[in-house]
C-alpha cells in the first residue's frame, strides 16, 4: 500500500511539474513569436487546468496571434482561467462585459469580474471595479 501511495504522489507531482514546463516553454515560444506552438502548448497546460495557461490562450485569440482571431473563443478562455483563479482572466472578462466585446455590454458582469479579480489581489481589478462604481 505505501509503494503504491508512493507512486501515486510521485505521478501527481511530475504530472504537475511536467505542465508547468508546457506553460514555460509556452512562454518562451511566446516570447520568440512562433504564436501557433505556443498556442499548443497553452491549450495543452490549460486542458490539464493551468488557469493562466488559459488566459494566455484566450488573449492570443482576441488577437489572433497564431490562432483564428475570435472575440468569443477568447471569452470562454478567460472564463476557465478566472474560475481557476487567474486575476487576468478575470479582468479580461470584465473587459469584455464592460465593452461588449465577445460577449453582451453587461456592467453588472463587468462589476463581478473586476471585483473577483480585485478579491485575488490584484490592483487593475479593483481600480476598475472602483471605477465603474462611480
């Protein structure tokens, strides 16, 4: 039974370290710009719920760096990455409720997003939550 313990914790944690060295090397194809291996290597990490792999994703289809250009794609990234945690993600779709761009102009949702961002500390997400409050 511990041997088999064992190898489940070592799976889960080279699982882990081998998708965070999809979204290194993903960065750095990034980096380089060879956009269309980046991209697999993103939607690779974010498959496997590497919530700012998704993120980057979702902002290469809203600027079609090495993907399809899609308002809407990229929308449905961002969503995964704001539901698993990234503070970008979710900025980026209060962008995108604020200006109706790859979803439908709601203030309401834009509130909500740049205040989950703002509640994972992130500084853009509160001055913009801030900022339409008034």
């Amino acid at each position: 039974m511990k041997t088999v313990l064992k190898w489940l914790i070592g799976a889960v944690l080279f699982g882990n370290l081998a998708l965070a060295g999809d979204f290194d090397e993903a960065e750095k194809k990034y980096g380089k710009g060879d956009y269309e291996k980046a991209a697999k290597l993103f939607k690779q990490s974010c498959d496997a719920g590497v919530a700012e792999s998704c993120y980057n994703l979702g902002y290469m289809y809203n600027n079609g760096e090495g993907v399809k250009y899609d308002h809407f794609k990229a929308v449905e990234l961002y969503k995964k990455g704001c539901d698993g945690g990234s503070a970008l993600g979710c900025i980026s779709l209060g962008v995108s409720y604020e200006f109706g761009e790859g979803a439908r102009e709601d203030i309401d949702k834009a509130l909500e997003y740049y205040g989950k961002a703002c509640n994972m500390k992130s500084l853009f997400g509160c001055e913009n939550y801030a900022r339409l409050k008034k």
